[in-house]
C-alpha cells in the first residue's frame, strides 16, 4: 500500500511535460501545436502507466491487474 501512495504522489510529474509545450506552443504553426501536444498526451499517459504499474501487480496479482491497467488506458 505504501508503493501506491508513493506512486500517487509522484503522478504529478506527468503533467511537467506540459510546460516545455506550452511554451513551443507559440509558434503560429498549428499543426506543430497539436502534434507537441499530442506527444505530451502520450508521454504523460506512459509515464502514468509505467509508474502505476507495479504498485498494481502488487496490490491486486497478476490475474486482476491487466483489466485494471486496461481500463486506465480507455476513455
């Protein structure tokens, strides 16, 4: 339970990609825009992904955690 909570307080870090973006996303480029911030989606979700990973496996075994990993995934 401790590997969770600590994995929950770092889930704030996924969102730091975004100020780098924000920042290029001054450019009068709009598809260059939306491309950047369709790379930090991804990069934000895979960080997301990689660092509740573990604490999953762990909390739930290995049969319950791949439908919960999944269901992170999904809209």
């Amino acid at each position: 339970m401790q590997s969770l909570r600590r994995s929950a307080l770092g889930a704030g870090y996924a969102l730091s990609v975004f100020i780098p973006v924000s920042c290029v996303c001054v450019l009068p480029y709009e598809a260059v825009r939306w491309a950047l911030i369709g790379v930090a989606t991804l990069t934000s979700g895979l960080f997301l992904l990689l660092n509740f990973r573990g604490p999953i496996f762990d909390v739930a075994g290995a049969k319950c955690a791949a439908p919960c990993l999944s269901r992170l995934t999904l809209p």
